[in-house]
C-alpha cells in the first residue's frame, strides 16, 4: 500500500515524515504529516461521479521533524482542497478563498504567489505562500498549490494563532 500511495502522489517526501509503528496487534499504522496527499489519493470517491468538488478540513497532523518556532511535530492542519480537471482554475479559486478568510481574521500577511513548493506533487514545483513577516524565520502560515488533481491550501493553526496573537499584542503597545 505504501508504494501504491508514493506511486500515485508522488508522496516519497511525505513518507519520510510519517510517524510509522506498529499498533498493539502489530498491525502498521502511521500518522499523517499532511492531508494534500489523501485528497489526491481518493479523489475518485470523492467526486462521487461529479466533474468537481471543494472540501474543507481539519486535520490533526504529525510530522517526524526536528520542532522549531511554531513549528511542531503535532498540529492541525485547516484546509481546503478543489477536485477538478482544471489546475489552474482550481488554484485560482483556492488562492482566493484563502486569502478571503485570512483577511476576515484581519490578519496581516505577505502573499508569495510564485513560491516553490517542496512537494514533488505540485505542478512543477509551483505554488504559493502567505507569510506573517512577525513569526520571523518560520513566517509561513499557508501553504498551496496546484497538483493534477486540482488545488488546494493547508493553514497551520498553531502558526496561524501565534501570527493573530503577536500582531494583536503590537497593536496594544503600538
């Protein structure tokens, strides 16, 4: 099952993320270090016989990687995922729909659109990013882009709330 998943999602950089042991039986298991994948993955019984479908998410997410500044190996992931035949059109959305809810939250960001992305998935490489210049060298809060299943984002809460927070207490002292 693992190659069937690297194969289709070109998910090699996600296996190497996940948190992988044996349960109590001695059955594999894993925790998931992000839910792109599993989108691509299922996109067939997603769909459901339509020709496209937006999903929102959360996600409880683990990542075997040195923690950093809001940073963690367990977090939630939000999220939003846009099945279709069309990349591009799907990017465009999913980019709009996420900068709509950052800005509801008055969040101040910086938006990438030209970021590389490190998940072979994405369409070469391509995909974008929105920043809380705040975070400092961890500043990344959204990470997106299009794959050939279509598009989407993935929000990462604690970051997104540290961002939320260190701006609302600058704008107490300011």
């Amino acid at each position: 099952m693992q190659d069937t998943f690297i194969a289709k999602t070109g998910g090699s950089e996600i296996i190497g993320q996940m948190w992988a042991f044996p349960d109590k039986k001695g059955r594999p298991c894993c925790l998931i270090p992000e839910a792109t994948a599993l989108f691509q993955e299922r996109k067939r019984e997603l769909l459901a016989g339509r020709h496209e479908a937006g999903f929102f998410y959360i996600a409880r997410c683990y990542r075997y990687e040195r923690p950093q500044a809001g940073r963690y190996r367990e977090f939630t992931q939000l999220g939003f995922e846009y099945l279709c035949p069309d990349p591009a059109d799907a990017l465009g959305r999913s980019r709009q729909l996420c900068l709509a809810f950052l800005d509801s939250l008055g969040l101040r960001y910086q938006l990438d659109g030209a970021a590389k992305r490190g998940l072979s998935y994405y369409l070469d490489g391509e995909g974008f990013e929105v920043r809380a210049p705040e975070l400092g060298a961890q500043k990344q809060v959204v990470g997106g882009g299009a794959y050939r299943e279509g598009a989407g984002f993935g929000i990462g809460l604690e970051r997104l709330a540290l961002a939320l927070s260190i701006q609302a207490g600058q704008q107490e002292t300011g």
